[in-house]
C-alpha cells in the first residue's frame, strides 16, 4: 500500500522556520558536501525531500535531524539559497512539537509572543507559590538564611513534582521518537536487547551516543567545521556547547552532592560554607563554564557570527535567556552569601532563581532544550546503524 | 575537331590534394600525368588546397590567360564545392554550367584508403569521366521567371496574422484565409500566457488592430485553399469561400504561399491517467478554470474549494509507439499555470508528476519562481507513470513514485488532476495533397532543413511557419512567420526570380505524344499540346526541378536534362571505361 502523503506538511514545518526551503531543487550538493552526511545518515537533501512530498512519518522517523550539528556549511554553498541548515533546525523545532503530546511546544515555537507570555506566567506561578509559602519575617536575619525564607522541603518537593511531570513528557515524547526511528530503520525490539550480540550493539551503540558524542563531543570537534574558516578557539561552537554541557552537569552534580551530603547528615542544606568546600567549589566551576557558554551563544546569535547564527526564533533566545538568568542569578546569590552584611535582594534573587531553574526543567521536553533528550536517541540509532554495516561488510 | 568528331575545348583540370585526405591514398601526379595526354586538356595541375583563395585566383588567370572554356576540379564532393568553383567560372567570364566537380574524396580515397593503387585507377577514371562531360557541355543561362509581389498566407492563428503584418509592412500585399468563423486560432482562445502574461485574446486583437490599419491585408474568414496553378513566383490560388448559404470560389494571383495552419491538441482517451473521472482535466481545461476564476481569490471545482493539484506531465507525447516527439511548450505552459494559480491562492499545494522538465532558456526563471512558491516537482520513471483513482470522498488518488525521494510508491490526495497535454498535427490532408507538402513521421510538415533553410519546403515558393511544422511556444511559431516574411521578401521583392536552367527539355520533332512522361513529373511540370505535327509535350522550366525522372521514361529519346544530357552521360560513361595510357 502506497504511503498517501500529508498535502500540508510542507507549511506545517514551514511554521517552525525555514522559509526559503522551497527554492529547493535536489540536487544534492548539501549532501555532498556535508562532513556528517554518510551511508548511515543522508541528510538534509532527503529529509527536505519528505517535507516537500509530505512523507511525514519519514520525517519524524528520521535519526538524521540530530545528526546533523548545524554547522551551516550546506546553506553557505546551497546553488539555490534554500538554506538547508535552517530547514533542518526548523524540522528539528516540528520533531519537538510532534513528539509531545500537550501542544504546548507548538505554541511556544509557532507563536512567539503567546510563548514568551507563558514562560513569564510559569517562572510567575512558581515565585508566587513559593511567596505563598514564603516566611517573610527571616529576611532581616543577620545571616542570609534562604531556606528559612523558602523552607528546604518546599524547594524538595516542588523539585521531585517538576522533574516527575518533566520525565512522564520527555518519556512520552521519546517513546514516540524511538518507535518512529525503529520503525524507519527497521530496528526491532529483539534487535535491541534479544541475543548477546544485540545487548553488545546496544552497550556499544549507548557508549557512542551518551559518552563519545553528548559528552564528549567527538564529531562536533572532528567534522563540523571543515572546509570552513575556523572560528578562533574562545568562540569555537563545539567548545562553547561543551562548557556549556559540562557546566550544566556540574552544577547538577553540586546539588546531587549537597542533597547526598545532608541524607548522609554530614552538612545541612544552607549551612553556611567556605568557597573551597567540595559541592560549592564544584557548583561555582561549573556556574563560571555555563555562564560562559551561554554568554557567548547570546552574543553569537546577537551578532551572528556564523552561518548556524545567523537566523535566530524565539525559542532558541527562551532557552539561552533561561540558562542564563539561572545561571546570573545563581552567582548574585553566591555573591550575596558572602557579604558580611546580609543583603535583601538575597531573598528575591533567591526567588527568581528557583523559580527559572523550575521552568527550565519543567519545560525541557518542550523548548528546545529537548535536544538533550533526543540528540542521544537519535545518536544510539546512528551507531546500531553504523554497526550493522561494518558486520555486513 | 578531336578523334572523337566532338569540337576542340580547351580544358583546364585541377586535381586537389585536400592536404593529404585525397594525396595519402591517391597518387595524384599520376592522375595529372594521365590526363595531359587528352589533347582537350590545356592546363592540368595539382593543387594542395584547391578551395583555397591562391588556387581559386591562380584558376582565374588560367582561365583568362589559357582562354580556356571548360573547368573540371577533382576534389571532394559537389556539396561542398560547387557553389565556390561555379563562382570561380563566373569571376573568370566563364559560363559556370562549363564547370564539373569530380569527387576524388568522399567517392574515392577515403573510401579505398587500404587500396592506393586501386584509388589512383578510379580517380583517374573519374576524372577522365568529368572531362567527357564537360566536353561536350553547352553554355546555360539561368530561368528569369516574373514574380506577383503577392502571398497567400494560409491560416489566421498568431503565427499567420503576424506574418501579414510583416508581410505588408515590406511592400508585399497578402491575403490571410481561414478555415473557420474567427481568426485567432488556439491562442485566441487563451487567458494570460507564458513568458509575459500577456493574454492570448488580447494579442490576437491587438494583431487584428494592426491589420485593419493596413489596407494590403486582406483576411478572407471561412475561406479555405482549393487549387493552386502556375509556376514559381507566379501562382493562381483557388479559394473556395463559405457562408451559410453560399459557396463562392475566387481567383488570386500570389507569388508566394505561407501555411501556416497550426496544429491540434492531444485529446486523452477516456480512461487514459483517469481522464472522465470527475476532477481530472487537460491543461487547457484546467487554464479555462483558472483564468475564470482570476481576482476571486480561490479556486473552485463543482462548488468544492481546491486545495490541492497534480500535473501529469508528457501526456499523448514521448510515448514510444505513439507520438514520439516533445511538444515544447506544454512544461512551460503548466509551470506559468501553477504560478496563476498560486497567484490565484497561494495555500494550494500543487504537484507536478513529470519526465524531466524542459523548461529551456528564460523559460527556467518561471520554473524557479514556481519552485520558490511550493510547487513540488516530482519526477517519475517513464516505463512507470503515474495512477489516477477516485477516492471514496470524490477527491482523486494518484500513485506515482518519486525518482527523488524513494523507490516507494506514494499517493498524493489532490482535488483536481490535469493532465497536460500536447500538440498533434493537424488533419489539412486537402491540402497537404493539393500543395503536395512533405509531411514528416510525426505528420507535422517537413521543412528543408530545420537550421538551413526552416521555413522553405521542398516546393518551390510554398513555406512554411508556426506549429504545422512541429509543436511549438507562439514565441517560436512567430518568429517562424518573420523568417517566412524574409524569405518571400527574398523571392518577391526584385520582381522576378533566377532559377537554376538544369532543367529537361523536350526536343519536338522527335517527340510522339505518347504522354509517358505527364504522369512520371512529380511536379505537375509536363503539360501537353498539339500542334501542326500532333500531340507534343512540353515541360515547364519555372516549375521542374530537374530530378531527370521523365528522361528514362520517353521511348523515343526525345527529352533531354540540360546540363546531364544523354550525350554528356554517355560520354561520361565512356570516359570512365578507359583505362590508364601505358607509360
């Protein structure tokens, strides 16, 4: 049975971005060109094709969205202007959208300014529940005491409830991606995790994605910027999103360590610290890389330095600015903490600062922060794939 | 006198190298050393470049300084040469038809390049051939024939009503006849089309303005071509002109003829890619519709909003078996569509299922604007085109598979499948029979050459333009008709025209009437009549063309080819028998 093609998928995509793709004639150069593109994921000219013909299910079945890393070569030397890197973020944005079930995602990237009043009203709702539940009589304390202000278990709680709501979506939006891959690349269950053989694939094929790739950013330092002119290192993509990465997980690593510290009743949560202590030196590392990457994405954008730069939605600026307000304000309190005089503003900075890092979580597998859900699923793909055809060969 | 009792000529022979094509294989000096000893040959040379400037002015001075009356070259093929060395003949005051060009290349030497003594005998033979027919050659004047400073231009489509213009506007007055009602043709029945959006209707008023300003032009409606009499430069046309009740047939006198008749367009069998199933149409159809509903905003079919369309392309054209050729115009017809219709509602996804589009010259631009509007170009293999069922919903189905995106088939729900169609020859057989116009495979009429002489057919003063010669964009068409305009300008314009005199004649007295040779002539050339002696025959010179078809066919030898006659062909024969003198 022939596949009946969705007319209306062209535009569809088309709200996500992209808006030259259309002068697209497939000839292929991108391909051919791309320093990623291979037998195991050929991309963008095939997967602008499925948008073209409206071969949805190919679309959303296709790991190569993720393989690609934006470098922008492709749309640099495209004989028809079609931008194929901006298609590609642009199918990318609608994959997001699609996985997930609410619609909320759709909104935030389809309809700037109805999204940014949501991403106000969410950091609102939580500063006004914590308010709510604040003790306003500790603010003039001698000592910044944050969690007299907003209780421990409050910030605990409303964290476990955030994270819960934010893996039941990334889970659902990832099943669905899993399956649609699986279904386009043929990979089955049984291939995965039915034999010895398949469970050493898929060792091999998590080791790949999650270590060699995410973390370690192997083809992002290797391929992406061939042929073109090498950004200096302060501002190279690949560095920048690795501190950027690297940052991010310290920090998270700090509050696992704080959190761990207290279960094990060696420190209080909000005990005060010297700066060398483990878990703050740690936060405070990572915080410096994080406020560094992001910075320097911001101003890349602002200024577009680069191809991959020069087109910028609002949901790549929510995501950047939410990093980054986290981050700022992450370091104001830090500063706070350490004037001998307990400053006021501790208290709302302390406020803001929760609040945002809440919505940041909570709204991960809409914005596009989902990437780092999807990138690694798609990635495993790539490397089962990859797999199958050095044991063919 | 010579032995042979024929007169004494003085001869000049030119035996060319052609820079080692001829010498590498025939011994050249050998064959010039043959033929000196015939002491009708004054000057015998060898030359490394006979067509060279220095030869050609070095044969002038032989001729003026030898005295000589006869020229043979022997070199390569007399479609080559020719025309030069006829030149040649002229500049040196001698009458050309006193030239012959022997083939020692194309018939000789490249043909026998593993045989060089072999060669060298042939050419000699040949040579000696050429100079037993120049020999006996006589001096010939070309035709001079009165010519009408008129022309019948054939059909009032774009391409005919053009070239009254031009036809007029160069002092030649012309008659247009059309076999319908109305003049326009097929364009006339057209909204905007491509490359300028220029509608179709409005250029043929704007044509039909231009003619009424200039009283030459006549546009004779319901008015077809019956007869056609007279020779070259000089015809009578019989026109038979309808109306409803009367019939009236008119003489004219013309120079020249201009068919330019069009050509159909393909109609789909039923059933063919679905066409009878409500929504599928052919482009001109789906033009009609588009161009109804211009300024509204969307486009409707039986009251339903279209929100999406497939072109099948190449339809009734470039199918092995049937109609072999490429229509040209249609891919770019159905490329300037989609851009109406994405004027028209932008939001209409259209597809268009073709072989590969030709879209050629400034023709691309439309097809990259339609591209950058949505359209999705797909293209599908030939042995495998597309299918078109009706869905449950009455919206239609079409299965195609896509060359550039899998090896999958893939339906494409759309509201309306046009399919585009091309040109077919026109059914003119009257008058394809009564101008005995060469028709191709294709049954499109064949012109001459199509890069040489395009608009000129094989009848001398009959030309042709626009789609009755093959399919066609009017742009193309039109400037078929301009080109027409040239060349009758070119016939008409001196007031008489010279035409080649090798020509048969008939010589009376040995001639018995017997009428043989009327039916032979392929060109109506040979009429008969009678005088003192009986029944005669006699042969137009304006309008034989010298193909020596009725020669062989007079039992009593009475007809002759000037320029070929029995006498030069005999002699030639004899002079290609004798061999090589001993040395």
């Amino acid at each position: 049975m022939a596949t009946v093609v969705d007319i209306d998928l062209m535009a569809d995509v088309q709200k996500f971005g992209a808006a030259d793709v259309n002068a697209c004639f497939s000839c292929g150069n991108c391909t051919a060109l791309c320093p990623l593109a291979d037998n195991d994921a050929t991309f963008p000219r095939r997967i602008i094709r499925y948008a073209q013909v409206g071969l949805t299910d190919e679309l959303l079945g296709s790991k190569e969205l993720w393989t690609c890393y934006h470098c922008g070569l492709c749309s640099e030397s495209c004989p028809t202007e079609a931008d194929p890197g901006e298609f590609m973020a642009a199918a990318r944005r609608y994959a997001i959208a699609s996985y997930e079930p609410t619609g909320l995602a759709r909104v935030l990237y389809t309809k700037p300014v109805i999204g940014t009043i949501i991403a106000v009203v969410v950091a609102l709702f939580f500063a006004g529940f914590m308010l709510s539940q604040a003790q306003l009589g500790g603010i003039d304390a001698p000592r910044l005491a944050l969690f007299d202000f907003v209780s421990n278990d409050l910030i605990h709680w409303m964290g476990i409830v955030v994270m819960a709501l934010m893996f039941l979506a990334g889970a659902w939006g990832v099943v669905r991606m899993v399956r649609a891959i699986g279904k386009r690349d043929g990979v089955t269950l049984k291939d995965t995790f039915g034999s010895g053989a398949a469970w050493t694939r898929t060792v091999r094929a998590l080791w790949d994605s999650v270590g060699v790739e995410s973390l370690g950013q192997k083809r992002f330092r290797d391929d992406c910027h061939d042929e073109q002119v090498v950004e200096p290192l302060w501002r190279r993509r690949w560095l920048v999103h690795a501190l950027t990465i690297w940052g991010f997980l310290m920090l998270f690593a700090a509050t696992l360590i704080d959190y761990g510290l207290e279960l094990l009743g060696i420190k209080e949560t909000g005990t005060p610290i010297p700066i060398w202590y483990p878990s703050r030196a740690l936060g405070t590392v990572g915080g410096l890389a994080l406020m560094y990457g992001v910075t320097v994405f911001m101003l890349g954008r602002w200024k577009r330095w680069s191809t991959s730069q020069a087109t910028s939605q609002s949901s790549d600026w929510l995501l950047l600015t939410l990093l980054w307000l986290t981050g700022f304000t992450g370091f104001v309190i830090e500063v706070a903490l350490y004037v001998t005089t307990p400053p006021v503003w501790g208290y709302w900075f302390f406020l803001v600062h929760v609040a945002i890092a809440m919505e940041l979580l909570l709204m991960l597998p809409f914005t596009k922060f989902a990437h780092v859900m999807y990138r690694p699923v798609a990635l495993f793909f790539y490397s089962l794939s990859q797999q199958k055809h050095a044991t063919a060969a | 006198m010579s032995e042979s009792g024929s007169p004494q000529r003085r001869i000049g022979v030119y035996i060319c190298h052609c820079g080692g094509n001829i010498s590498d294989y025939v011994d050249v000096d050998r064959v010039r050393a043959a033929i000196s000893a015939d002491p009708d040959v004054v000057v015998g040379k060898t030359t490394l470049f006979a067509c060279s400037d220095g030869t050609q002015h070095e044969m002038i001075d032989d001729i003026h300084g030898e005295d000589l009356d006869g020229l043979v070259v022997a070199s390569c093929s007399p479609k080559l040469h020719t025309t030069t060395f006829r030149g040649v003949s002229t500049r040196a005051d001698l009458n050309p038809y006193a030239y012959t060009q022997v083939n020692i290349r194309e018939q000789d030497s490249w043909a026998h390049t593993d045989d060089h003594e072999g060669a060298t005998q042939k050419a000699i033979a040949l040579v000696q051939a050429g100079i037993a027919k120049t020999r006996l050659s006589l001096p010939l004047e070309p035709l001079r024939v009165e010519t009408v400073p008129a022309t019948m231009v054939v059909g009032a489509g774009i391409t005919g009503l053009r070239t009254a213009i031009g036809l007029a506007d160069i002092g030649i007055a012309v008659t247009v006849l059309e076999r319908e009602s109305e003049v326009g043709g097929w364009v006339g029945r057209l909204g905007p089309m491509f490359p300028h959006n220029a509608s179709g209707r409005a250029q043929i008023d704007e044509l039909m303005a231009e003619i009424a300003k200039r009283p030459t032009i006549t546009v004779l409606n319901n008015a077809e071509l019956v007869g056609k009499t007279g020779s070259f430069g000089n015809y009578t046309a019989k026109v038979r002109l309808r109306t409803e009740t009367t019939e009236e047939l008119r003489q004219l006198q013309v120079g020249t003829f201009v068919i330019a008749t069009g050509a159909d367009v393909y109609s789909p069998e039923a059933g063919e890619l679905g066409y009878g199933i409500d929504g599928v149409l052919t482009i001109k159809e789906f033009g009609d519709l588009v161009d109804a509903a211009k300024g509204s905003g969307s486009l409707t079919w039986q009251g339903r909003k279209v929100r999406s369309v497939a072109y099948v392309y190449c339809v009734g054209n470039r199918q092995p078996g049937g109609n072999e050729y490429c229509s040209k115009f249609c891919c770019a017809a159905t490329v300037h569509a989609s851009i109406k219709v994405s004027d028209l509602d932008p939001s209409i996804r259209q597809f268009h299922l073709h072989r590969d589009v030709r879209a050629y010259g400034r023709y691309e631009l439309m097809y990259t604007e339609s591209r950058e509007r949505g359209s999705v170009y797909m293209r599908y293999p030939d042995d495998a085109p597309p299918s078109v069922e009706q869905m449950p919903d009455k919206r239609l189905a079409v299965t195609v598979t896509d060359a550039l995106t899998s090896q999958d088939e893939i339906t494409l729900p759309v509201d309306l499948v046009v399919l585009v169609t091309g040109m077919v020859p026109r059914d003119n057989e009257d008058l394809t029979t009564l101008l005995k116009l060469p028709t191709g495979d294709d049954g499109f009429y064949n012109e001459i050459h199509p890069k040489l002489r395009p608009v000129e057919t094989v009848v001398d003063g009959v030309l042709i333009a626009g789609a009755c010669q093959g399919p066609k964009p009017a742009t193309e068409a039109v400037s078929g008709g301009l080109a027409a305009v040239t060349q009758s300008a070119g016939i008409l314009k001196k007031g008489f025209a010279e035409l080649d005199p090798l020509v048969a004649t008939v010589t009376e007295s040995l001639c018995t009437g017997c009428g043989d040779c009327l039916t032979t002539c392929p060109y109506d050339s040979i009429a008969s009549y009678v005088c003192d002696t009986g029944q005669k025959a006699t042969i137009d010179p304006a309008s034989c063309k010298g193909c020596g078809g009725c020669v062989p066919v007079c039992p009593e030898d009475a007809i002759d080819l000037l320029g070929y006659t029995s006498a030069q062909m005999l002699a030639a024969i004899d002079g290609l028998s004798v061999k090589e003198p001993v040395a």
